[in-house]
C-alpha cells in the first residue's frame, strides 16, 4: 500500500528510486523486508520493484537503519564501517539524505 510523503518540497528536487533491504534477526534466523522510496512518484512502498530499475540500494540490518533514520549514526560512518551496504550509484546513493526522513515525534 503506497504511502504518499508529506515532504513535497524534499522530494521535487529528485527523481530517484531507492530500495532498502532491512535484515530483522530473529531467534531462530533471519527477515528480510525490502521497501522502496520511489522520489518520482512520492511514494514508499513495501515489496518487490516492478518498475525498470533502481537508482541505488541500500542494505542495512534493522537497529543500524534507525539509528541512521534518527540521527543517531552518521549515514557516511554507517558505509565506512560495513553496518550500511551500497549497491547502483553512489552518486544517486549521496543524494538520499536524512533529511528525507520525517523527524521523531516526542511522546
């Protein structure tokens, strides 16, 4: 189900499709859950692609994407230290930035 983004002015400047693979560890394995963020259409959907191609993808395991998603972990040390895979463009991959990312509610 297709979320529409409420950040039209973050989003008009790219057009860019992404896909994150979130590894989520469980007792006995592993999920893997891959969502995509298609820019050009403001929309994040879970599941595979069915469009043409993607302009970067992201692998992550679970705790390292919200700690990037939040703040917490600087997206660059997140790929120099392995916790953030980069397959496609790095250059696509750069213009994804956090401030994509709504900003945490205080509960």
């Amino acid at each position: 189900m297709p979320v529409k983004s409420s950040r039209r002015r973050s989003v008009s400047f790219s057009s860019q499709v992404y896909l994150f693979c979130l590894i989520f560890f469980q007792k006995l394995g592993f999920e893997e859950v891959t969502c995509i963020v298609d820019l050009k259409k403001g929309e994040v959907t879970k599941g595979k692609y069915e469009g043409e191609k993607v302009d970067a993808t992201f692998s992550f395991k679970d705790d390292d994407f919200v700690k990037v998603a939040t703040g917490k972990m600087n997206p660059k040390i997140a790929f120099i230290s392995g916790a953030m895979k980069i397959k496609g463009s790095l250059s696509a991959a750069q213009k994804f930035t956090p401030d994509i990312f709504p900003k945490p509610s205080k509960l």
